[in-house]
C-alpha cells in the first residue's frame, strides 16, 4: 500500500459522484476495514487511506484541487480558511470512528440513559489585525453528526424501538469472573444497545441505528473585534451529536491572538517604537504612525525634549474594547531617539557650536594628517 491509489478508487464512486454518494462509500468501507472490526492485517492503513480519500473527496475546495491539480493542496482556501481535520482537539476521524463503533456511553447506575453529546474544542489563531476588526473563520473538522437519513432517530422507515432482549432495558450488562479472591463481578455498557437500554427493529442503513454518523463538516466562526487571546467561543450544537436524537454537544474555540512585528498589546492597549532625529526629539515635533486598523494613520506629537523611551500616549487608537463598543484603548508610542552617525561638515560645525553654547566639552576635529597617522597605527598593530 506504499503507493497512493486514486481517492475515487479507494471509496469506489465515480469521478462525477455527489456528495451523498461519497458519503455512503465512505461508511461503508470504513465500517469494513476499521480496527475496531476487521482482522486484517492491514486494517489501521486501509482505514487511514479510507479516511484520507474521504477528507479530500468530502471537502469541495480540495476535491477541486484534487481533480485538477491530483493534490489537495491547491491554490489554497482563502484567507480566511483553516483546517482542522488533523488536530482537531488531538481527535482526528480514527477516533471519531472508534466513538461511533463504542455508541453511547452510560451517565450513572440504575437504566441507562441516552447521553448528550460530548463537546469538541480547538485553537483558532488570528492575527492582531483580524482581532482588532473581527472577521469571520471558516474552519473544517471532523466529528459525528445527526444522520441526514433518519434525521438522528436511528430507524428507517417505520422502525419502531423495542427494549433491548440482552440487557432487558437496563443498559448494563454484568458478567462475573473467578479471581484468587473469588468472583469478580463487573458491569459495563450493554454492547447490544450501547447503553440505551433500546434497539431499532429497522436501523438506518447509514447511520447502524445511533441516529449519527462520522463526518467532515465546515462552519463560519465569527471572530468579535477585540478579543484576546485565550478567550473562547462557544458554538451551540456543533460538538459531538447526541445518540439517538439526543441533544449535540458544543464546539469551543479557544482563540490565540498571533504575535506582531510592530506592535504589543497589553489589555486595550497597543505598545509601539517609533525613530525620532535628535534635533527634533530636542525641539519637538509631529510623527505619523500607521495603526492597527486597515488605512489607519495616527499622527503623535513629540514633546520638545523627548529623551530615548519616553513614552507618548495616544487615546483612542488601541484595541477595541470588548466589553465597551465604540471606544479602543490607547496606543503608546516609544521614543527611538536617533543619533546621526555621519555627519556633513556644516553639520558637525553645527553641532559643536550647539555644544559650545551648552558648555559641552567635545572631541577635537582630527585633521587628514591625524586620519593617516591613525591608519598607519592601526596597521602596524
């Protein structure tokens, strides 16, 4: 299996196939050849071509990409596109797929109860400047969903739920096994109803009777102007689907706001260094500094007198407040005094009578005879 056959091979659809179809050939050869039900050998790598195929095929963007270019990795997404269908909460689709064969899980003692939907989390990150004018995020990624067959009730047509004849409805099944200490009873999830305590007499051909399904799924996120990082978002309903029509559980985006080259934000507020010459740092004057926000210019007035690092504030142009719409923090802008490095020689006369007005004691001006000197010096060193 070293080498990759054609995706449409591997689920066995034709190239024109919709997405309902692929879907089915999907299921269907992933419940064949998963680890969790198949003795081959080779099951864990036909499984994850099974599962590569249909990430592809699944996706319209990268099935577009695959048709024509014969990689996913096209001109790409869009800016605003990322996917997560490999680090989605450290759960890719293999144990999206072994949650679906496991079914649901029991919430206590006595009958066992239909469970919720587990909630799902990942790490989104933005740019500062995506954070400071909020935008929206396309995300893809892998979970169980509401079967589309059944409509997450797990029967066909007509089926009807009846109580489970391994566990007589109570979800559990108990079995007992001798120790060196004596018998051992134990109970777990009934394997026959997965812990329901019901059966479908005519489960849905795609979903087996869970009333959801393994698949790729892709939302908008809205990302608020302001955040920071660490917050998160919650998205109602779009974590794990419930077993049997029970409720979905939630997607939780925790957002991380990316470094920037320019700025450093702290709270509201935005931080920036700005080269300010030496005659104008010493005799004030104006700056323009571009802001966060897209065509933003701030113009900030340098005090006469600005030594290196004093800090100029800005109100108004940081971060807009999350919890206050309409206003923004402050930008502070740091003074880079610079000091000229070559100077011209009216420049240097300048200078040194500025220095003699100020009572500064300079360096005397070397002659052409005293830059030969020190050459040869530095030679014969």
């Amino acid at each position: 299996m070293a080498e990759k056959r054609d995706y449409y091979e591997v689920l066995g659809v034709e190239r024109d196939a919709d997405q309902r179809t692929i879907k089915r050939a999907f299921l269907k050869k992933a419940r064949e050849v998963h680890p969790d039900v198949s003795d081959d050998p080779d099951a864990e790598a036909k499984f994850k071509e099974v599962n590569e195929a249909y990430s592809v095929l699944s996706d319209e963007q990268k099935r577009a990409n695959y048709d024509r270019f014969g990689s996913a990795d096209g001109p790409g997404m869009g800016s605003g596109y990322v996917d997560f269908s490999d680090i989605f909460g450290g759960m890719g689709m293999d144990d999206i797929f072994s949650s679906f064969f496991g079914g649901g899980s029991s919430r206590g003692g006595g009958t066992a109860r239909r469970t919720h939907g587990r909630d799902m989390a990942i790490t989104l990150t933005v740019t500062l400047e995506e954070a400071a004018r909020g935008c929206t995020k396309t995300v893809s990624y892998d979970r169980l969903s509401t079967c589309e067959d059944c409509h997450g009730t797990g029967g066909a047509d007509g089926a009807k739920e009846k109580q489970c004849p391994r566990c007589h409805g109570t979800g559990f099944v108990t079995t007992v096994q001798r120790s060196i200490f004596g018998q051992v009873q134990s109970s777990s999830p009934c394997p026959e109803c997965h812990g329901d305590g019901t059966v479908i007499d005519r489960p849905c051909d795609m979903c087996g009777g869970q009333g959801r399904m393994p698949t790729h799924e892709k939302i908008d996120i809205e990302v608020p102007a302001g955040i920071a990082s660490g917050r998160q978002l919650r998205v109602r309903g779009y974590g794990e689907a419930g077993f049997r029509g029970a409720p979905s559980g939630d997607l939780i985006v925790s957002v991380q706001v990316a470094e920037h080259d320019r700025f450093q934000r702290s709270g509201d507020d935005l931080f920036c260094t700005v080269d300010v010459p030496m005659a104008s740092a010493a005799l004030g004057c104006t700056v323009e500094v571009a802001g966060i926000l897209d065509d933003e210019r701030v113009k900030v007035e340098i005090p006469a007198g600005t030594q290196f690092g004093d800090a100029i504030t800005v109100d108004g142009y940081g971060m807009p407040c999350s919890g206050a719409p309409g206003t923004r923090g402050r930008l502070i802008v740091r003074a880079a005094v610079r000091v000229p490095e070559k100077l011209t020689g009216p420049q240097r006369e300048a200078l040194e009578r500025f220095a003699e007005a100020m009572g500064e004691t300079t360096a005397p001006r070397k002659t052409v005879g005293d830059r030969i000197r020190d050459a040869i010096d530095d030679i014969l060193e």
